[in-house]
C-alpha cells in the first residue's frame, strides 16, 4: 500500500508544482512542536526544590544537637519530670524551626526567587509556611529518636533518613522502578511538589502534599513522649535482680555462706 502511494505521488503531475511551492509537505507531511507550558524558568528556585531540602535536614540536625547538649549540660534531662522534659523538647524544637524557616525563606527571596505566581502576594506566607511543615518533618524524626539512639547513633539514621528522601525526590515516581512507590509518602518529595506549585504555579497539590506533611509531624508528636517516657523508666528503674541477688545472700547463714565458698 505504501508503495503504490509513492509510486502515484510521484507520477502525479502536481508534485513538482508542490515541491516548488510547499516542500515540507512532501518532506515531512506529519510534524509535532514541544511547547513546555510551565517551563523550569527561575534556575535559582533549585535551591529550594532540591538543594534547600538537604540544608533543612541539615539545620534541623544541628538544633536536635545543640538542644541536646544543653539539656545533659544544664541538667534538665534529669531533674525535670518526664511530662515537663517532653513540653520543653516540642516547644523548643518547634519554635527554632519556625525561626530558621523564617530565615531561609527570607533568603530566597534576596536571590529574586518568585513566590508570587500561583497565590499573589499571599505566595511568600505560602511559601514560608510549607518550609515550616516541611522542617518539622523531617527534622521531629531527628528530634525523637536521639533519645533511642544516642548523640552517637543519630548521625547514622540521619544518612539513611536523607538517601530515603532524595532517591525519590530526583526524578519523577511514574519512569522510576515500583519500589520507590514509596516516595508518595515521604517528606522531601511532598516538600518539593508544594514548593513547585508556588514557584512555578504547576497543578495545586499544596493541600494534599502539606497534610502528608503534618501527618509525619504527627507522628514525632507521637513517637516523641512515647520514646521519652521508655528511656526515663529505664532509666529510673532500680537493679531488681542485683537486690534479689543480695537478699538471698543475705538469707544464708554464715557457715553455710563460707562452706559454699
């Protein structure tokens, strides 16, 4: 079929008047044109979709850290009570995060990134919020799990917690493997789709992506007071088989004591 169409197309007397007027029609009869409708036109906003995600883990680990030795510094690990230590670790946490949020919000913008495509000029509140829940997210997990860890084991999850996040957040979910499905629900990549979507008013999936958010915050508040008050009652737990020992020892006559020796 395809042969007998070239072989009238060029036995028609026409072809030579089309090919002097509209060659292209001949040369290439079906042609498409890419039109990128959200172009990735501010190269300044991949501080915030992509590298300002590591510098909030970042952060939020040297607060978990600072935070942390000052608590064994002044104390208050230990004289305050388990309800109290559990106040002061949630307000402190979540009160530097929303300073710091603030503070690299703020410094987006002295690099003229554009928040104000998709919301106007509520885009910065926007923006600055999303940061906030992002911070919390990812960084509550540090938060709750030095307890359990250590200062000398957090480091260790804090690599595995960042290679989770970024290996889902590079490309897009639907050309990688099935077994990075998870991305749907981790940190990083609900923190760069929101992000997206004020920078460069893509799709809104900023209600959907922050509630992904707030439900891993939810779950530090959580996980927080449960890991706080394990470790407390160990540690406040007296030696019960150490006395058991002793009392026993105790119970045993003198020469009965000296004659098992």
């Amino acid at each position: 079929m395809a042969q007998r169409i070239a072989q009238n197309a060029t036995s028609s007397t026409a072809l030579a008047s089309i090919m002097a007027t509209s060659p292209q029609t001949i040369v290439s009869p079906i042609y498409y044109t890419i039109q990128n409708l959200i172009p990735f036109d501010q190269p300044v906003a991949t501080a915030s979709t992509f590298v300002g995600m590591l510098y909030q883990v970042i952060m939020g680990f040297f607060v978990v850290m600072i935070a942390q030795n000052a608590r064994e510094a002044s104390g208050y690990h230990k004289t305050l009570s388990t309800k109290n230590l559990i106040i002061l670790r949630l307000s402190s946490s979540t009160f530097a995060y929303f300073m710091i949020s603030l503070f690299y919000s703020l410094m987006n913008l002295a690099f003229q990134l554009d928040v104000t495509r998709k919301f106007g000029r509520g885009g910065f509140m926007v923006f600055w919020m999303v940061n906030y829940v992002g911070m919390l997210a990812v960084a509550l997990a540090l938060e709750s799990l030095i307890t359990l860890l250590t200062v000398r084991g957090i480091p260790f999850f804090m690599l595995l917690w960042i290679i989770a996040n970024l290996s889902v957040s590079i490309f897009p979910l639907e050309v990688m493997p099935s077994i990075f499905r998870y991305g749907h629900a981790a940190p990083f990549y609900n923190l760069s789709r929101a992000l997206r979507t004020v920078v460069f008013g893509t799709k809104n999936h900023v209600g959907q992506s922050v509630g992904i958010l707030l439900a891993w915050v939810a779950i530090s508040f959580i996980t927080l007071p449960l890991i706080q008050w394990f470790v407390r009652r160990n540690e406040t737990r007296p030696p019960v088989a150490n006395e058991e020992i002793g009392q026993g020892r105790s119970g045993v006559p003198f020469d009965a004591e000296s004659t098992l020796i």
